[in-house]
C-alpha cells in the first residue's frame, strides 16, 4: 500500500515524497518508476515498432542490444543518483546514497511519459504531418514534460539535498556536465530518450 501512496504522491505531491525523511516503499516505488521508463524505452517501444513495421522494413529485434539498454537504463538512474549524492557529500549534507536513489527515481516519471508520447508519433508518423498546429502543441507538450523533469530537479536540490543558492549554482553546473556524459554513454548503447 506505501508503495502504491509513494507513486501516487510522487505525481501529485512530489514535495511530500522527496525529502529527506525515510519512508516506507519509497525507495521500492522510486525503483519501479525507474524500471517502468526502462522496459518501455528498451523493451516495449522496440517490439512495439517491430511489430508495426516488420512487413515494411527489414526489421529484426536483437536481445543483447535490448538487455543492454535496459541494463544502461538502470545504471544511468543509479549513476546520476551517485552523482548528486557525491556532489552532496562534498558539502557535507549527511545523505546516504539510498536516499538519493529513493527520491531521485521518482524525476523518471516525465521521462516515461516522454518515452510512450514519442513512441506513439513514431508509431503514427502521420501525426507530424498533418498541420503546424498539431506540431506546435507535439512540441509543447515535450517542453512541458522538460519543465516538469526540471522542477523535480529543483525539488531535489531543496527538499532533499537542502543546497543553498551558491551549492545550489554549483552542484547544476557539475551535475548537468555529469548528466550529459551519460546521457552520451546512453545513447551510445541505444537509448533514444535520456535516462538521467
């Protein structure tokens, strides 16, 4: 049940979820976030869209290359977490890295809601030709989901973290470098929406 209440909330009150306070299931309900943006961008959009255009293309599904992606799916969530924690210790925040992890994942939530939307105007390339309109509100709903990830950042650095202004510069600057190595590394193996 505090699994099910921790996603809930993750989505409607993420300031209540991500603190520094320890509770129940959060770390489990931080993880299959994390698992549910992974089997989607790796596993289901691949099969997905073998299935769709499997009689118009040469297509073939290759199981190490989605095991692979799955896998740097999951590492990027635990390196990125691994990264804010470091960057935390240096200012001497008292955080473990269980508790990054069991906040952090819950940022993945506009990540899955990216991976399905993008996967579906794959699927439904029509859609992007129809009119400027349909364009334009396409590429406002990517904006927003960009908007919602940043806000979780933020949530992140002040309700768990607790940085103020200056950790706060300092800690975007060195993990927004740190976020697009891996972000590099992913998609070196596959992944099309970034995993951070």
């Amino acid at each position: 049940m505090n699994i099910i209440k921790n996603l809930y909330m993750s989505i409607t009150s993420p300031v209540k979820v991500m603190s520094q306070e320890e509770s129940e299931g959060r770390l489990t309900a931080s993880f299959l976030t994390v698992i549910a943006c992974a089997l989607a961008g790796s596993v289901i959009a691949p099969v997905a869209y073998y299935l769709a255009f499997r009689h118009k293309y040469d297509l073939s599904l290759q199981l190490h290359s989605i095991l692979i992606t799955f896998g740097a799916s999951i590492l990027t969530w635990i390196a990125a977490s691994a990264v804010l924690w470091g960057l935390s210790s240096v200012f001497k925040k008292g955080l473990g890295l269980r508790q990054i992890l069991s906040t952090w994942g819950f940022s993945y939530t506009p990540n899955l809601i990216c991976i399905i939307a993008y996967n579906l105007i794959l699927l439904k390339s029509s859609i992007l030709s129809d009119s400027n309109v349909t364009v334009f509100f396409i590429n406002t709903f990517f904006i927003m989901l960009l908007v919602w990830k940043a806000l979780y950042y933020f949530i992140e650095m002040r309700h768990v973290i607790k940085t103020t202004v200056p950790e706060l510069f300092i800690i975007t600057v060195i993990s927004g470098l740190s976020f697009a190595l891996l972000m590099a590394a992913g998609g070196a193996v596959g992944i099309e929406i970034p995993m951070i």
